[in-house]
C-alpha cells in the first residue's frame, strides 16, 4: 500500500501546485487571455472593413466606367452633330437592340420607329457619318435596319465623279457593284458614296476589280468603311 499511497501524494501535490502558480500568475493569465481575444476581434473587425472597402471600390468602378461610357456617348453624339451642320438632313439616333436570328441575314433592330418619324428606305450611318445600311421596315417604337453586307442590300451608288453602279450585298460579306461598264476607268482605291438628302455619304473603297470576258460589266468589290460589326447606335437621316 505504499507505492500507491505516495503517487496519490504526488499527484495532490501536483495539483496543490498548479493552484496556488494559477492564483499567483492569475493577472498574467486573464491578460493574455484577453489580449488574444482582442486580436480575434479585431481581425474579424479588419476583415469586414476589408470586405466594405472592397465594395465601395467596386461601385466606384462600375461609376467610373459609366462616366466613360456617357463620354464615349458624348463624343458620338458631337461627331453626329458636326456631320448633320455638313447637309440639310435631320438625325435620329437609334440604339442597337438586336440581330436578326438567320446565319446569313445581317439586319439589326434599332430603338426608333414611327415614333420618331423613321420611314422605310431611309438611311443609316455611323457616329464618323460612313453609311451602315437602310431602314427596312418600320413599326411604333423599333424599326429593322439592313446592313450594307446584307446578301439582300441593294443600293444606287456613286463610284467618285466616274460613274454610277448598283451596290449589292453579297454572301462572303463584302459587297459588289454591279453594271459598271469595262469602259468608266474604274480602279482599286476608288471612293463608292451616295448623295442622300444634300449631304454625301461615304460607303467605303473598292478593293478589287476585274474583267471578265465576254461580259459587258465588271466584277467589283468593295471594303466597307463604317465598322459594322461592332456597332451600337445608328444615325438615322431624314
């Protein structure tokens, strides 16, 4: 009974030990106990004001973004005023709302219709006044607007102070000008525009031209100069 007697002795006093260090170093104890929960607090505080300022950067951005936007706008709406002081057509700006769903019809919806005195046939150009296509048809608010590289867009065209053609779109997406005569000296790098209400209205260049035998006219093809694939307004003449 000895052995057992004095490991139960060992033990108390282990305990007596550890009870009387707890009391003496109590202070010592609470203190870093407490300055640890004052690091988790704050932390947890930090991160939250992280997430805040994270937020707050996110909505000046998107702010930001929006300011540039209205001063891209701004810039489009000045170069479509100073193309309107040129002629004596009247403008109305039409915001791209959608394609047509066809794998090769290029015709967009565009937010103006009867509304703002659109009418059929009438045309469209972009916000550095190149000519992007012709009112097609025409509702209350919106109205459907071909594309220039549109296989079914035709349209009489001026080849500089040369002569006169028909411009027509075509599959492949650029296109050709039709019954110009072999004899009319035209050439690569020519100016296709069209007279639309007093104002001249640029189309693009022509890019190729060939002869083909036995035929009366040439095969021309023409670069279209307005950006049509990436457009977002249009400028309605009338």
């Amino acid at each position: 009974m000895y052995l057992p007697s004095k490991f139960k002795l060992k033990f108390i006093g282990q305990i007596i030990l550890i009870t009387i260090a707890f009391f003496v170093f109590r202070t010592a104890i609470l203190e870093v106990f407490f300055s640890l929960s004052r690091n988790v607090l704050f932390s947890s505080s930090s991160l939250f004001q992280t997430r805040d300022l994270q937020k707050e950067n996110l909505i000046l951005s998107l702010k930001l973004d929006k300011l540039r936007s209205l001063e891209e706008e701004n810039k489009r709406l000045r170069r479509a005023l100073n193309i309107k002081e040129e002629g004596e057509a009247d403008l109305v700006c039409g915001t791209i709302l959608g394609f047509y769903p066809s794998v090769y019809r290029r015709v967009v919806f565009i937010d103006s219709g009867k509304s703002n005195n659109i009418k059929k046939d009438m045309l469209a150009i972009d916000d550095r006044g190149f000519l992007v296509g012709r009112i097609l048809e025409v509702y209350k608010n919106y109205s459907e607007l071909v594309l220039l590289n549109d296989p079914y867009c035709s349209l009489p065209v001026l080849i500089e102070d040369k002569t006169t053609g028909f411009l027509k779109g075509t599959l492949s997406g650029a296109p050709k000008i039709l019954y110009v005569e072999n004899t009319q000296g035209v050439k690569s790098g020519d100016v296709v525009w069209v007279n639309y209400l007093g104002l001249p209205v640029t189309i693009g260049e022509i890019t190729k031209v060939r002869e083909n035998k036995g035929d009366f006219f040439l095969d021309i093809e023409v670069a279209v100069s307005a950006n049509i694939y990436s457009l977002r307004q249009v400028f309605v003449l009338k």
